[in-house]
C-alpha cells in the first residue's frame, strides 16, 4: 500500500510530493481534502487548525519548506497538534523527531512557509485534512495514482461538477456540457497525457511483465468506467431540469 502512488525506491531518493502525500492517503481509504496556499486563505487555514485541534475526526498535516523555522532540510511534512489562541501559534508535531522535537511557531509564519514553490512540481505547498470516510471509499482512490493529475481531475468529477450543477440553471445537455468543459482543471492537459502514456504502454505490452501490464489494464478499465458514469451522471443531471 505505501507505494501505491509511488515507487518506494523514488520516495527514499527523492522524497514525495504534496499531491502524492495526498493520494497516498486516499489509498489507505481515508477521506482527504487538499488544498495548496493559492487555493485557500490564511484565516481559512486559521479555522481548519482550530476546529482539527478541537476534534478527533480530523487530522491537518502541513506541507511546509523549513528554511523560514531557520531549520535544517527543505520540504518537509508534519501534522499539527495543538492551537494557542491567545498567542495564534500552531504546535507542530514534527515527524523527524530525531531532529526537532514538537515545537510552537506562529501561525502566520507556518502560513508564509507552506506558501513556497516546491521545485519538484512548481506548485504551492500546502495543507490536507484528513478524516475518516463515511462510506466505504471508492475504487478510484484505491488504483494506483502515478499522476498528480489523475486526483485533481476525479475531485473535479465527483466534488466540482455536483456543485457547478447546482448553482447554474441549465436547461439542456448542450448547456452541461458546456459548463464542464470550460471549467476543467488547469491540469487537464497533464491528465490527458497521463492516460495517452497508459494507452501507449498497453499497445506496446511486450515491454511490460504480465503483473504490470495487467495493473495498466485495470487502472484503464476503471478509468473507462468512471468516465463513462459520470459522462450518464453529466446527462441525467441535465435532463432533469
């Protein structure tokens, strides 16, 4: 299970990214919510630590670059334990603990160091919560996730597009359609070529072990299928209106 998003050998040379943390998560069958500095507000995060420090059905890990602690290392991710109120300081439950015991840093400058670029992905780092899902979790989060795209494009299915739905007055599947397309994911283009990549590697299968090329058949097959209900899902929801 701990290398279902990445190769383990690539984690320990190489480390792992925000949206691989993330779908490592969604692997292990946990509910997560992801969201990188440019997506979301230093209040907003204010609010996320309080009501999961609060809590037991939520976890926050942060994806943050140490350089603004004045610590040793780059990129790093740790969840977080406590919150003071008075002071607005997170206490930080860093998992090399053989480097820097569990610590307090102001809020604001936990922010200032999640919102960097991690060079590896030339995105915003973060934070996620993660809880426990209701449900049992779906087939999509248990394939392998080797893009991050593949979860960027599966929120926007299953979360974006329920919500798109709901607020706009669409009186056709023509109007649907339209909707979904112009308000895809910036990465789409990185999802497309992912799939074409599978699709490339099945058509040329003697390159492939039989266990390998079966896990390109499945993760085709399901990807197929997904596409096809929400594709159902996309009409339906247009024809009711």
């Amino acid at each position: 299970m701990l290398d279902c998003c990445e190769p383990l050998e690539k984690v320990k040379a190489e480390g792992i990214t925000f949206g691989k943390v993330a779908c490592l998560a969604h692997c292990a069958g946990a509910k997560v919510e992801a969201f990188r500095t440019n997506q979301s507000t230093m209040d907003n995060f204010r609010n996320h630590v309080i009501q999961c420090t609060k809590s037991e059905d939520c976890h926050l890990i942060t994806s943050y670059h140490r350089k603004a602690f004045k610590q040793t290392g780059t990129g790093h991710f740790s969840p977080i334990g406590g919150y003071h109120a008075g002071k607005d300081m997170v206490l930080i439950l860093d998992v090399a603990r053989f480097k820097y015991p569990p610590h307090w840093v102001p809020l604001a400058l936990l922010w200032e160091a999640m919102d960097t670029i991690d060079e590896a992905t030339g995105h915003p780092r973060g934070f996620m919560i993660i809880s426990k899902h209701q449900k049992a979790p779906s087939l999509l989060y248990t394939l392998n996730c080797r893009h991050e795209s593949w979860l960027t494009t599966a929120k926007y299915f299953l979360d974006d597009v329920p919500h798109l739905l709901k607020l706009e007055d669409l009186k056709s599947v023509r109007e649907v359609l339209l909707l979904v397309l112009q308000s895809l994911p910036a990465n789409i283009g990185d999802f497309i070529t992912w799939v074409a990549e599978v699709r490339r590697h099945e058509d040329d299968g003697s390159n492939f072990s039989k266990g390998r090329k079966e896990g390109f058949m499945l993760r085709r097959r399901c990807c197929s299928k997904y596409m096809i209900l929400n594709s159902f899902s996309l009409w339906w929801s247009g024809c009711s209106h």
